[in-house]
C-alpha cells in the first residue's frame, strides 16, 4: 500500500524489485525460520492443529499450552476502522472522505493539520505543521507527545499528561489515550461494532459467549492451580477472594470483594468482581458465606450479597444525593444497562447543591457512561468527594434549584442527622397536639390577665370617683369659709338676706 510520501516508497519491506523469500510451507520450513532453543525444531506458531472453528465465537477446542499448541479461535467478524473512529464522517473537500488515504491528502488542514517534533539535539517536543517529505500538507489521524511513547507510556517521565498538557493531537475519537474512562468508550464503541451489543451505552465488551462461566467455568480449568479461583476460608470466616471472572477479557482473571469482614484479603489495588460474581454457578455457595462489614452500598459488600439497607432499584432521582445512593445507582445501571439513571442521579446531585446541569451535553452523557461499569461504579463511589466536584464542575450556579423529588431530600436530611424527617415525626407524634394545648393554655392565661386587668380597671374607676367627691366637697367647705371669714356680711353672723344666697351661689 502505498503512502502520500516520496514517489515509489511503499510501507512493504517487499517490492516487485525486492522480493522477500517466503517461509515455505509447514511441510518444509525456509531454514532460516525460527527454531526452538534446544533442538532443531522449528517453531510452527502457537495456532493448535484443528485450533481454527469457522462455525463458532467461542472455539470447541481448547489450547493445552504445549509446543504448537498456545491457542486457538473461533469464527471472526470484520469492522471498518474508518468507520468507527470518524474518518468517513469528515470533510474531505466539500464532501464525507471515503477512507483514511482520503482524509490524509484531503482532510481539513486547519484542524487535523499539526504533529509533535521532537529536534535530534535538544530533544525539545514542539508542535509543527504537518507535512510530507516534499513539502505537501496532510491531515493527522493521531499523534501523541514523544515523551509519552517511553516503555511507561503516559506515565513515562516529561510526559505532558501528568501536568494537565496538550499531549495528544488528531481525530476526537483517539484522544484520551491516558484517560482510562476514554480507553472504557472506545473499548466499548468497537464492542457496539463487532455486534457484541446493540446500544451505546453499554459496559458489555465480550461476547456473551465467551463469559459464560456455566458453560466454562474457571475453578475447573484443567492443568490450573485449584487455589487460583478459590476464596479462602481461614478460622472458618470467608475471605474476599481470590474468585475469577470471564468478563475482563473472556480468560479467567482473579478479583476480589471489597467491604468484607476481612479487609485485609481485598487491598486497594486489587481488582474489583463484577458486581454478579455470586450470582455465577460456581460461586452460589459463598453467597451465605461472605460477611460484609455494614449493609451501606458505598462500603460495597452488601451489594454482592444484595443486603443493603436501601433499595438497588431505586432511581436516580429517589436514590440520595451522596456515596450511598451513586453506588446504588451504579449498580442498578450494570444490573439492568437499558434501565440506567445516571444521568438522573447527576442532575439530581447538581439540583441538590444549587446547581444546573445540560444532561442534553455530550460532556455530561460521557461523565454518565463513565461512573459505572463492570463493577458497577464501586470504584469510583469510594472517591466520591472528587467525583461530586467533577460533576459540580461542569454545572453553572442555580440558586433557585430545587429537587424534584422532595422525598430524596428527606432521604438525605435523615442519613445526615438533620431535621426534616424528625419535625414531621414529631408533628405526627403530636407536635400540633402540642402546639394546641399550648394556644390553648395561651389563650386561658390571655383571659385571666384580661380579667384581672378589668378588676383593676373598675377599682381604679372606683378609687377616682371618690376623689373627685372630696375635691367638690373640699372647695366647697373653703369657699364657705372664705365668704364667712374673708367677706363677712352686715356685721351679723345670722342666717343670709336676701342677695347673699345669689352670691354664695356664683361663688361655688
């Protein structure tokens, strides 16, 4: 295939003028083939003989591990990687590009148009137009930062990642390369393509076939330590594993559960089972036998065992605002994926904080999709802190914001010790009971004082009327002594004449 380079360069190593000998038939060997190290023995590749079933995802023979015999695989599906990582929905000159040879001649420059160059003697990374040896421009499918391609990858040191840097340059799709969360949507967008599942937001990776541990479970696998997939039950008290699950990659891998009564089998960095692991044939019997430390979703456990104090159907919008009920989400949504509220619950927690969320943004659908997956989000729930100021984040200020739902609100006034659910117990357990002796009481003592203050009322109206009657009777005494001693009249001291009456009258 030739490249939009140097006339006459192809990627081949093989060229009409350059043939490569060929490696000859299994039969007959080209001498130069590789061979095993301690005999003559050439190596035939790991397919077992008979190891290819064309009529079956899941191949009906078994590799032993032997010489020759490392694998085997069943029937193969194709998909059009220009398809799935946006190529064909690209402008390619005022029309979709048809593949990926068309987008890198004719793509949009303008964005797909850059690449990282690393220079020989200072070995400084700086971003460059891209351009072929001539000179010519062309589009970037993806390009990663140099000092992110070390044997660390991301983590390799001067990486840009690690200091929230531009790193990564090209098509949308492929961006994220060190964001596990992005690594989980394009694992399962291909998972969608190869027909392993039909919606987008789904978690499911593998053919249902290949985890099928009824049809192959893992505890029997012949030749395999019978410890490896065996919980231990040490002082007859079950640990936390080591169980095994098909559903990371179809092969049996060890995980663990967390929140048990011995903590000390399942540490931080051990996988988490998906959260249906007790749910396999296999391991029915350990259901009973596991012991969680609380029946609190967010310590993990109880939901293995399904004896959590809430219900795990619960809604996004009902479930609490808080570790508890995001895990009880989550774990409905690996449950039941095309029941799945996790964009409720988002909204729901904004709302709960005074904020507003676009559930409509594809920012918003992706922090969804990324909060649970095969172990049902129990990762992210014991980091909840972070996870609440991510979705925070990328909401806007909404003083106004109430939650739907009142009860939710209840819910989480109860778990956190305040007091809407106790006043509404107490009205019910007589509060306005109370509150009604209490008027009433009220109004006894408000009639007493009214009373009492009447009484005083008509005793001071009293107490004024006979002061007033002292008054009249006092002026009237000195006003008659004044007329006797102060305006005597003819020099008698008889009975008045006639005038005098008139007199003393207009005096009073």
């Amino acid at each position: 295939v030739e490249l939009p380079n140097a006339e006459g360069q192809t990627t081949s190593p093989c060229t009409a003028e350059n043939k490569c000998e060929a490696k000859g038939p299994k039969s007959e060997p080209n001498k130069d083939c590789l061979k095993y190290k301690d005999s003559d023995d050439f190596v035939m590749g790991g397919l077992c003989e008979g190891g290819v079933d064309n009529d079956n995802t899941v191949p009906t023979k078994d590799p032993t591990g032997q010489r020759g015999c490392v694998y085997t695989y069943g029937k193969s599906e194709d998909v059009n990687l220009d398809a799935i990582s946006g190529i064909l929905e690209e402008d390619c000159g005022g029309k979709k590009c048809k593949d990926w040879m068309d987008f890198r001649r004719n793509g949009d420059k303008t964005k797909y148009g850059k690449m990282f160059a690393q220079n020989e003697e200072t070995q400084e990374v700086t971003i460059v137009d891209a351009k072929m040896d001539k000179g010519e421009p062309f589009a970037v499918e993806y390009d990663i930062h140099h000092l992110c391609r070390g044997p660390q990858g991301c983590f390799t040191e001067g990486c840009p990642w690690k200091e929230g840097k531009e790193y990564e340059l090209g098509l949308p799709f492929w961006k994220g390369r060190c964001d596990a969360a992005a690594n989980a949507r394009r694992t399962a967008a291909f998972a969608k393509m190869f027909g392993v599942h039909q919606e987008e937001d789904e978690h499911i990776t593998m053919n249902p076939s290949l985890t099928d541990q009824t049809a192959h479970p893992c505890r029997k696998i012949a030749g395999l330590d019978p410890n490896f997939c065996q919980p231990t039950t040490p002082d007859n008290a079950l640990s936390s594993g080591p169980f095994c699950t098909r559903e990371f990659s179809g092969i049996c891998s060890r995980c663990f559960i967390h929140g048990t009564t011995r903590p000390e089998d399942a540490e931080k960095d051990h996988p988490r089972c998906p959260t249906n692991i007790l749910a396999v044939e296999e391991y029915a019997e350990f259901k009973e036998k596991i012991k969680c430390k609380s029946n609190k979703a967010s310590e993990e456990c109880c939901l293995y065992t399904q004896s959590c104090s809430q219900d795990t159907t619960v809604s996004g919008e009902e479930a609490t605002p808080d570790a508890d009920g995001f895990a009880l989400v989550a774990y409905h949504c690996r449950e039941e994926p095309s029941d799945c509220h996790m964009i409720d619950f988002l909204a729901h927690l904004a709302r709960h904080n005074k904020k507003k969320i676009d559930t409509d943004s594809q920012a918003i659908k992706d922090m969804a999709f990324d909060a649970w997956g095969l172990d049902g989000g129990l990762k992210l729930a014991t980091n909840f802190d972070s996870f609440q100021a991510k979705v925070l984040a990328a909401g806007v200020d909404d003083p106004d914001a109430k939650d739907d739902n009142p009860s939710a609100d209840d819910k989480t006034d109860g778990a956190g010790g305040d007091t809407e659910k106790t006043d509404d117990a107490d009205k019910t357990d007589g509060g306005e009971k109370t509150d009604d002796a209490d008027k009433t009481d009220d109004t006894d003592k408000t009639d007493d004082a009214d009373t009492d203050a009447n009484k005083k009322k008509n005793e001071g109206g009293g107490i004024q009327v006979w002061v007033w009657i002292l008054i009249i009777v006092g002026v009237l005494a000195v006003a008659a002594i004044i007329k006797i001693f102060v305006f005597p009249g003819e020099g008698t001291l008889g009975p008045p004449q006639q005038g005098d009456d008139v007199e003393l009258q207009r005096n009073v």
